[in-house]
C-alpha cells in the first residue's frame, strides 16, 4: 500500500519534510508526491490540498481520503469524487492559533481597540465606556473543534459565551441554540459573533441584512468560517448605518480579495488574507497517520466529513 500527497502546502512544509514525518510515524507506508503516483494499484490512501479530480486518474484500491482544508464544499460537489470514505485532519483538541486569533479578535473589539488607533491617528485623547467581561456576550456559530477551546477560553474570562448549531445537541460547557427557528433568539443577545461554520446551501449568506438586523444595533462580527457566510454589501450597509460596529473578515469571497472590493479601506472591518491558522506537518501527519491505524484496526476515519451534508 502506498499514500499519496497531492498539491502540497508549500508553506507548511517540503516533500522531504513529509516523508520524514511520515517515516517517523508510519515506517512502513511508502509515501509518494503528485505527480509520481507510481503503480495506480498500489495507492490505498490520498491526502491532499484542494485536489482537481478532473486531472487525478482511477486508483483501483483507493480506501480513504484526508483533506487537509476543512473547506470541502467544492470537493464533496465534484462528479469525480472517489466512492471511499473521506475525512478531516484537525487536531482532536482544537487548534492554539485558531484560538489565539479568535481571541485577539474579540478582545480587539471587546476593548473598543480599532476606535482607540482611530483616536491616535487624529491625536485625540478619548476615553470609551468600558465594559467588563460579564456584560459581553460572545456567541459561536458553530461549535466544533476549533470553537470550543476559544469558547471555554473566552468563558474563563469572565465573558457571557452561547453557541448556535444546525441541529439538537448536548454541550454542558456553553448555553446552546439549535436551528432556524432558534437562530433569531441566539443572535439578538449576542454582541460578538464568532463564525466558524461549515459551508452548505443552508449557511451560505447566513450573515446578510436580514440576520445583522436581528442582533443588538452595535454587534461586531468575526468571521473565520468561508468568505460565502457573509453577503458583503449588506455588512457594509450595517456598518455604515452603525447597527454593526466592526468585523473582523478572515475568509472572503473570492480569494484573494480584488483590489476594488470597499472592504479593503472601510474603517470598520479588518480584512486578513486567510491566515487564522497554519498546521505543522507533525500535525497533520500525526492525524493522517492515527486515521490510518484505525482503518488497519478495522475502525473507521476519526473526523469522518458526510458528503452528502459537506461537513
């Protein structure tokens, strides 16, 4: 059996860094680089970064696949997309550099910091109302992985934390909405939202004229989902009209951003070309490989994405 990388992270790593983790890890599964497939028959498992299955040939023994994005939503729309199971490779715990970004974002808003730089820049010494923890509500749409340690992180704080999810499910950590019909009551006592929502036909355009309106009038937005969550023009008209007072946009639509875009010199918004986090090698090779114990053992992939849900 062999691995095959395909469209590697330049910036994570080289080819020779992941065969010397892998080996490390994993001694006995040769590991090869697209384009050098070597033997079609001999490839059990891919890995890969936002692969074009229109140029990929058949592999006859393919058993699993790992995307390194937890943006799948083109992958598991593609007509070719190989009939085996496919699965995330996140760390179990969470990211610290998604973490810390989510962090830095909310207190940066939360401390009232954009207008304080607007107030240097102009020489002006003005003090804002503060706010302490306890009267700030942070709510994550979406409660996965990678929000619940900024959640429980921000909850130690001091900080009201709530979260939104599509469908019913037991947290005891933080309060917990569930639903369309629960989404309106969520967001209008929310002041900062944390989006880290997958991309489906459901949560496309989630954040738009209709939902900002639904939050309290000077509610502030971070959004490290997919650039598709956010309607553009209708953010830009909440900030202007003040019913928003900041956002924080790390994913956008497209990528990257056309210089034309209003986001870029808007004095409320902070534009950030996709870097909230960046995983190791060690990291992914560490996940790559425990899924691949498990389908040896007989078990199944650890973050398992449902296609048909497209997360």
């Amino acid at each position: 059996m062999a691995l095959l990388i395909i469209n590697l992270d330049k910036f994570i790593g080289n080819a020779q860094a992941w065969r010397d983790t892998f080996r490390e890890q994993l001694p006995d599964l040769p590991i090869r680089i697209w384009p050098d497939a070597g033997e079609l028959k001999d490839i059990e498992y891919l890995a890969f970064m936002h692969p074009d299955f229109d140029l990929l040939p058949a592999f006859p023994n393919l058993k699993a696949m790992f995307s390194r994005s937890a943006g799948v939503e083109d992958i598991v729309k593609h007509p070719k997309l190989p009939k085996v199971p496919l699965g995330k490779v996140e760390p179990p715990g969470g990211d610290p550099m998604m973490t810390e970004y989510v962090i830095m974002h909310v207190l940066r808003f939360h401390r009232d910091m954009p207008a304080y730089q607007a107030a240097q820049a102009n020489r002006e010494w003005r003090r804002a109302p503060i706010i302490r923890p306890e009267q700030r509500r942070v709510g994550f749409l979406g409660f996965g992985m990678m929000a619940k340690a900024p959640a429980l992180v921000l909850q130690s704080l001091g900080f009201k934390v709530s979260a939104w999810v599509r469908s019913p499910r037991q947290a005891a950590e933080v309060p917990i909405f569930h639903g369309r019909d629960q989404l309106a009551p969520f967001l209008s006592q929310t002041d900062i939202a944390v989006c880290l929502l997958p991309l489906t036909p459901e949560t496309e355009g989630i954040f738009c004229a209709r939902t900002f309106a639904m939050m309290p009038r000077g509610a502030m937005l971070v959004n490290v989902g997919r650039g598709k969550h956010v309607v553009d023009k209708d953010l830009i008209a909440a900030l202007d009209s003040g019913q928003l007072s900041y956002a924080a946009l790390d994913a956008l639509w497209p990528e990257p951003l056309p210089p034309e875009s209003p986001l870029w010199l808007h004095p409320k918004v902070t534009v950030m070309p996709h870097v909230a986090r960046r995983p190791t090698v060690a990291q992914l090779v560490t996940e790559v490989a425990a899924n691949i114990r498990s389908l040896d053992a007989g078990g199944r992939l650890l973050q398992e994405i449902d296609v048909t849900l497209g997360y």
